[in-house]
C-alpha cells in the first residue's frame, strides 16, 4: 500500500492543454474518485499515474518515490479498465493468472494466488470457465481479480462499470467498496456518474476543464460547494438555480416582485453585490397551501406542474415559474398532476448562494 501524489501536474495534447496544473494528496488506504465531465482530464490523469501517459510537467509521487521515469510495469500499480480485456482463449482461472505468469511465478504458487482471489470475488467455482461462459458482472470481477492477485500498492480504475446494467452497476459498485475495504488498498476510481462519486469515496476530486475544482469528503462536497459548478454536477436531481436582485440593503429581490430580507451572515456575505444565483436542492422546496402567510426569509411562489416523476417512496416534481425551471423532490402521497397550479417555499437560510461572476459560492446554506 502507498500513498499517491501529484505535484503541480500538466498535460498537453498539441496546442490543447487538458491538465493545468493538479496538485493532490491521496492518503494511504483511501478511495478516491475523480469525477467531471467527458473532457475534463480526469481519464488522463489516471493515465499518467499509471505510466500510459507521460506528464509535461510536475511531479507524480507513489508513496515516497517519484514515477515520472519509471516504466509502468515496474510502478507496483494494477489497473482495472472499461473494456475487460479478458483473453477470450483462457479459462477464469488462466486469465486472472496471467500476470503472474508472465513475471515467472511457479504454477504452484499461481494457482493458490488464483484460488484465494477467486475465493474473494466469489468466483472459485467459475475458474474453468472462458470469458464468453461468463456475465458481465463475472468478468468484470475477474478483470478486477486480475489486479488483486498482483498485490499492487494502488488500484487504478478507469470507468469499470461503464458497460454494466444500472441494477449490475449499482451491486458491482456495492462490491468495489467492501472489497476495497477489505484489501485496504489505496484506490483511485474515474467515472463521470456523479452517484458513483458520492457513494464510492472517502474523498473525491471534482474535475472541470484540466483543473480540480474542490477535493473533499462526498458530505463536504454536497454541503458546502465552493462554486456553482461543484454544486451542480453533484447531487440527483440536480441543484436549483435562482437568480434575484440584491437591493444593496440586504435584500433579494425576485422577477416577481417578492422581496425578501436575508439573515445577517448572508447579507453580509454577498454585500457588493448587484444580483446572486441562488442554489437550492429539491428536497429542501416544499409545496404549500395559496393562503399561507409570508414569513422572513422565505421564499414562496405559484409554479405550474410540467411533469411528475414517481420513484416508490418518493416523487420527482418538475415545476415552471417565470422562465425558472424548478425541481423539487417530495414524499410519493403528492396529488398534483401535469398542468396542475402549485405554491412552493424554501428557506433562504437553506440555499447556497453564488456570485453571478465566476460562480464563486459566497455562503453555504444551513441546515435547518
């Protein structure tokens, strides 16, 4: 096991530059994942952990050893990929092998690595098999187990369960965990699946055009976002955003006229202001009766029911107001239907609040 570090890391590909200098720190034993959408780099800095990809610049540290020149084979790292790549010849058993075969372990002592990782991945009465005998989510375990039985010091993941079904992802996702805590092996884990994210990591790493946005804890990250983008790439159904008018006297005031007068942190927090993006999560909009009385610091409106989503226990609610396309998550009991007239509020001490230049989130919502 190692720790995993990169030091002011850049990439470029031509004349586009894709990595603009990352710096992180990754703790030994810990699942890290990093997350963004198609482009952002985060592919390719996984790529250069692993000595697929050469870095122009920077530093690329396993435990206290730089890799920068080091081949890939020789950097104690296993890789796990997208496409299986199982040799379609071999048995389970052969494949999963195969590595250390080409590195000269005795059979003996193959076939007991084999068995006990088999036995990890409940794959031992499928070792006979090929590839083509197998489902999606037996090979890619047995891709996965092809990494384990090499004892590396981290685990590369690149989009594992990419060509998975959801209910396959969702136990194959369930499985990478307990195994990875299990093996304590540090852990570096790319998807573009925002729930993947959240429900994988001890911390992520939200990537966005080459550079890390914020690296943190999932709790972290959904609470207290430092930008309008980490807020909105995290979280299902995505954030709300709201754009209001600031008075200058620490009020928000609304297209539809409403006005309402911010508690004093936030009015502090966004003075010199001329607007603010209000972000608000679904499940903190509740719908309430036409008549109820105006309170401070809530926001309240009529919306117009677009579309109504059930999940089981809970429904998904998509709402126009003024040009404002609002979602709000709520108990499955919900009544309303497409068409249907609703009221909806929030507690402004319940949103995030973002400068409409740059995105920079000025205060975090409380929870209340």
């Amino acid at each position: 096991m190692a720790s995993v570090k990169y030091e002011r890391v850049t990439k470029s590909f031509g004349d586009l530059t894709v990595i603009k200098g990352v710096d992180l720190d990754i703790r030994d034993g810990e699942l890290v994942v990093f997350v963004g959408p198609s482009g952002c780099g985060k592919s390719t800095l996984l790529r250069m952990m692993a000595g697929l990809e050469e870095a122009d610049g920077g530093n690329l540290y396993i435990g206290e050893k730089r890799v920068n020149d080091i081949l890939p084979k020789n950097r104690n790292i296993a890789m796990v990929f997208q496409n299986y790549a199982l040799f379609p010849h071999m048995t389970l058993g052969e494949n999963i092998g195969f590595g250390l075969k080409i590195r000269g372990v005795n059979k003996k002592e193959r076939a007991k690595a084999v068995a006990k990782v088999a036995e990890i991945l409940g794959l031992e009465k499928l070792l006979d098999r090929q590839p083509r005998a197998l489902s999606g989510g037996q090979r890619q375990r047995a891709a996965m187990g092809r990494a384990i039985v090499r004892d590396p010091a981290v685990f590369l993941m690149d989009e594992p369960l990419s060509n998975l079904d959801a209910k396959l992802r969702t136990q194959m996702r369930i499985e990478i965990k307990k195994l990875q805590r299990r093996l304590k092996t540090t852990t570096i884990f790319v998807t573009h699946d925002q729930v993947e994210a959240m429900t994988l990591a001890d911390r992520i790493a939200v990537l966005h055009d080459g550079r890390v946005q914020q690296f943190g804890t999932p709790a972290e990250l959904y609470a207290s976002p430092v930008n309008k983008f980490v807020a909105g790439f995290l979280g299902s159904p995505a954030i709300n955003f709201i754009r209001a008018d600031h008075t200058g006297k620490g009020e928000l005031s609304f297209p539809d006229g409403q006005i309402i007068t911010l508690p004093k942190d936030q009015a502090r927090a966004i003075s010199g202001q001329k607007a603010v993006e209000i972000g608000i999560r679904p499940e903190q909009i509740k719908i309430v009766k036409k008549d109820t009385a105006p309170a401070d610091g809530i926001v309240n409106w009529s919306a117009k029911v677009t579309l109504a989503e059930s999940l089981g226990g809970e429904a998904l609610v998509y709402t126009s107001h003024g040009g404002h396309e609002v979602t709000l998550k709520v108990a499955n009991r919900f009544a309303g239907y497409e068409g249907a007239d609703i009221h909806l509020a929030f507690d402004i001490r319940c949103a995030h609040l973002f400068a409409v230049d740059g995105g920079q989130c000025l205060v975090s919502a409380s929870e209340q």
